[in-house]
C-alpha cells in the first residue's frame, strides 16, 4: 500500500493512512506500506539545497532528500501503534533496496527482502521509505520524482504480492489530468502498454519506471483515492484488459507534459558517425533524450539539421555536453526553453488509420503550431509551445469525446497559480 505526498501531508492524513493500512492488516493480509515525503517536503527540501548551493553535489543532494520519506514513515508506525498494532519502519537501505550509483535518479537494481519478510514473518506491518535505496557503492540514493511508485512496486515484486495498491489524490487514472480537464473519465482498466506511454508522455500519476518495473515483473497496480474506498484503476496485462473491456476505444487518454525543452542543432555534419557521436555525449551525461528529428539536405555535401527535446531540468546538462562537439560536428546549437508536449494514447489506434490526420486538424482548428511530431502504434506525440498546451489538451479530449463524470479534486491548481 502506497501512499503519496498529498495522503501524508499532515498529521491527520497519516493517522487516516495509518488506520487504512490497519484495516488491511485486520482483513488477514501481510501488509507493507510505502510512504511518500509529506506534502512539498521534497520541494522544499530542493530549495534548501538551492540556498546554500549554485549547483549542489548530488550525493549530499540524495542525504538530504531521502530524510523526507523516512519522516513520514516514522510517524507512520507511531500512528499504526496506537492502534494497538506492531510495526516497524525501514529506510531505504535497511529494506534492502540496491540501486546502481546514478545519484538523484538511481535505478533499483535489486530488492533483498529478507529483513522485510522476517518482519512481516513475525506479524509486523512493515513502513518502507519511498523514493530511496542504497548504492553498489554504499551511499544513499534517490529515485527521481515520483519514485517512491517504483519503490511500492519493486517491494511488491520482490515479496510477490497479489497487488500493489497506490493510493493518492485523485481516484485513479483518467483519460486526461483532472486538473486540465475537470470533465475527464475515470479509466476502470489500462493495460501496462498504454500506462507505460501515459506515463513516458507526462501523466504523472504513475512514475514510468514504476510501470516498466510492473510490467517487467507482472505486478498488478491498482491506482486509487487515499480520500474514498471507490475502486480506482487496475493496471494489468493487456489479455486481462481485452477479457474485462468487450470494446476497445480507439483513445484512451490525453496526456502532457509542460516541462519539455528543445535544442535544434544546425549545420551538422552529413556523414555516418556524426549523430553517434552527438547522442553518446547526451548519454554519457545522463540526459534523457526523448524525440529526435533530423532534417536530410537534399544536395550531397550539404549539412543536416537535428533537432531533440529534454526535459527542461536536463538542459543545462545538455548543452554543457555537447559544448566540446560544437564547431567540430556541428555549426550552431539553439535553444528553445519554454515548450511542452501534447499525446494521444490507446491500444486501439493499433488497427485505426486517420488517427493522426485528425490529431493534426484539431490542433490546427485551435492555430496551434506542431514544432515535432512522434509516434508509436499506440501513440501520437506533438510538441508545442508551453502555454498552449492546456488548450491542446481539452480540444483533443473534446474532440475524441473522451469526456466523463469528472472528479472534485483536493485542492485548485489555477487557484494555486499553477497550469
Ligand atoms: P502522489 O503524491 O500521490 O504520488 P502525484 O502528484 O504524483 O501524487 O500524482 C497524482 C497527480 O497526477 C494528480 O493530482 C493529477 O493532477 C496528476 N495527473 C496527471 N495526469 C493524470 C491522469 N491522466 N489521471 C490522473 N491523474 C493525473
Ligand atoms: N517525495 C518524492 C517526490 O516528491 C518521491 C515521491 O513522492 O514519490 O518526488
Ligand atoms: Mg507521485
């Protein structure tokens, strides 16, 4: 059972969370609950850094970041004991989470669930620090944002539990973020392809590499309200999908993402060789490239033209990176910093031509301009300029006719200043 920022985010979400988690354990299941930081602490614990630091080391980044979830879990067991039950709570390390030493964004590499089990062994609910592990080198890591996901679901792994429940703040997956789209359907059934291109094209409800883990390891994810006992949404394989929906949509989802930069690099040298070396600098740099786009020139001898996006946290990275290939491989490097990215997603666009024709004509019914375009057989990505992608999103929600009963969220966005 895990529970996000919002579900923990005071003393009374945790004694709630903690009675929920109780509840389980009454039912006769071995529990294991996996906590997030509460509330903004992880932001907050960002800017701390940012205070005293220009460009704060990464390892001390992760020690400092890691004390969020292990305040949550405390309290938690606090809380789960004056329930008059025993629990234990564990960090990162202790419950046996090895991850390789990429600090700020480790991968979890293995789970030795031995301490985990002897604890559940001797009827304990046991509390797991989300979004940390230890290294093959001894230190304290972090997952990424969002990653105590991957530690719920790499801890149900590794004890093969019948289901990894994620609870947080709105009832489910939707077909589109309820704060973009407050009419958007609460999606009963997703198979693990389809949330792994939600998540890879920004719905941030699930981590990505929580659904790459789940699918890898067959973990069944139900995604639910930590407000309500509702069902939410089950993520499962795609033969269980197809026997529990008779009919397919042909859209599942729109998802978005607002955090996208784009360096285009001009002049490039036309000769094989030349993007190996370019993308192998990025990699080296630990820079996640997501859609690229090379422009061919038509006469030989002429210079291409290549264009990627980033997330815009990686972008200074980037550049740095490709600086000592600047003038050698390439003429010019430019940027562009504000953009976003706009996606449809769905198993049934597989077998439906037109999908992406119609894509295009809503977009450009709202005059907005597609700066790159990519797609896999279940997904069809645009990138536009930032500001413009809550329109995007609720023109091709609309235009898909995804719309459902909605949901009350917890708290405003808009109001709050955000999208
Ligand atoms: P937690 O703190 O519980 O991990 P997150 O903030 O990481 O919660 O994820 C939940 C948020 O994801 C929601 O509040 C919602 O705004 C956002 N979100 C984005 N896309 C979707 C979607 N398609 N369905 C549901 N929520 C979404
Ligand atoms: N606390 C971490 C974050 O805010 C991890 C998580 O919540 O999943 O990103
Ligand atoms: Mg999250």
């Amino acid at each position: 059972m895990k529970f996000g920022g919002t579900s923990v985010a005071d003393a009374q979400r945790i004694k709630r969370a903690a009675a929920r988690i109780v509840a389980r354990r009454r039912e006769g299941y071995a529990v294991v609950g996996v906590l997030s930081a509460r509330g903004k602490t992880t932001d907050e614990l960002i800017a701390m850094a940012n205070e005293v630091s220009s460009d704060p080391d990464p390892r001390e980044m992760d020690m400092l970041l890691s004390t969020g979830e292990r305040i949550s879990c405390a309290l938690c067991a606090m809380a789960i004991h004056d329930l008059g039950q025993k629990a234990i709570s564990f960090t990162g390390s202790q419950a046996g989470i090895v991850t390789d030493t990429y600090h700020t964004k480790a991968r979890i590499i293995e789970v030795r669930a031995d301490r985990i089990q002897a604890a559940l062994a001797e009827g304990m609910i046991v509390l797991v620090a989300g979004f940390q592990g230890v290294s093959t080198a001894a230190d304290v890591t972090t997952l990424g944002r969002g990653g105590s996901d991957t530690t719920a679901v790499a801890v149900a792994a590794a004890l093969g539990a019948q289901e990894c429940e994620i609870y947080t703040d709105v009832p489910g997956v939707y077909s589109a973020d309820p704060r973009i789209v407050p009419n958007a359907r609460k999606l009963p059934w997703l198979s693990f392809e389809e949330t792994l291109e939600m998540s890879a094209s920004g719905a941030g409800v699930l981590q990505l590499r929580s659904v790459e883990y789940a699918r890898n390891h067959r973990v069944r994810i139900h995604c639910r309200s930590s407000f309500s006992d509702d069902p939410g949404t089950l993520v499962t394989s795609e033969a269980e999908v197809s026997e529990q929906m008779e009919e397919r949509p042909l859209v599942t989802a729109v998802t978005h993402s607002t955090s996208e930069s784009m360096v285009t690099l001009a002049g490039v040298e036309h000769r094989p060789g030349v993007a190996a070396e370019i993308f192998d600098a990025l990699a080296h740099a630990n820079v996640n490239v997501d859609m690229i786009d090379q422009n061919v020139p038509l006469s030989r001898g002429g210079a291409a033209e290549i264009s990627f996006t980033v997330p815009h946290e990686d972008l200074r990275t980037a550049t740095r990176a490709l600086e000592p290939l600047s003038g050698r491989l390439f003429a010019e490097c430019h940027t562009r910093e504000e953009m976003g990215k706009v996606s449809i997603v769905g198993a049934g666009m597989r077998t439906h031509p037109g999908v992406a024709a119609q894509v295009f004509r809503v977009l450009s019914d709202e005059g907005i301009n597609i700066e790159m375009i990519s797609t896999s057989p279940i997904k069809i990505s645009c990138v536009i300029a930032r500001e413009q992608v809550p329109l995007a999103v609720r023109a091709l929600h609309g235009a898909f006719e995804l719309e459902g009963e909605g949901t009350v969220l917890a708290e405003d966005p808009f109001a709050a200043g955000g999208l």
